[in-house]
C-alpha cells in the first residue's frame, strides 16, 4: 500500500512537472503546476482556517445565556413563585 502510495506521488510530481504562468494583482510569474496547486491549497487552508476561527468566536460572542429548565430550580425559586 506504501509502495502505490509512493508511485503514485512520483507520478504526480513528474507529469506536474511543466511551468504554467499565475497573474498575481502586481506581477506575472511562470512556475510548476505542483508549486501552484500547492499555493493554491494553502491558500484555500488559510481562508478555511480564518472563517472557522471568525465564525467561532462571533459564536462565543453573541451566544444566549441559557437558564435552567424549570423543573430543574428548586421549590420556591423562579417566576411561579409567590
């Protein structure tokens, strides 16, 4: 299973191996296909990782406090009081 594993990855970075050219906003380059899928998953990790931390912490930010069931306070307590 290694061994597939092993080939397969050679496989990947000899017939990836040709330059492509990426426009960045400011300047062009020409690098391998392996470099720039590489790049564009790291990108695609980063912006995955920054929204899960954003979407976490507005989470924590705006969650309800939650108050006890009524049958969990005890006798007395509580609205129904008198």
């Amino acid at each position: 299973m290694i061994g597939a594993l092993v080939l397969y990855g050679v496989l990947f970075v000899i017939l990836n191996s040709h330059n492509v050219s990426i426009s960045f906003v400011l300047f062009h380059t020409n690098v391998p296909v392996l470099v720039a899928l590489l790049l564009a998953g790291g990108i695609g990790v980063g912006a995955g990782w920054l929204l899960a931390n954003r979407h976490a912490e507005r989470q924590k930010r705006f969650k309800p406090e939650r108050t006890p069931d009524r049958a969990l306070r005890p006798h007395g307590e509580g609205r129904d009081a008198q």
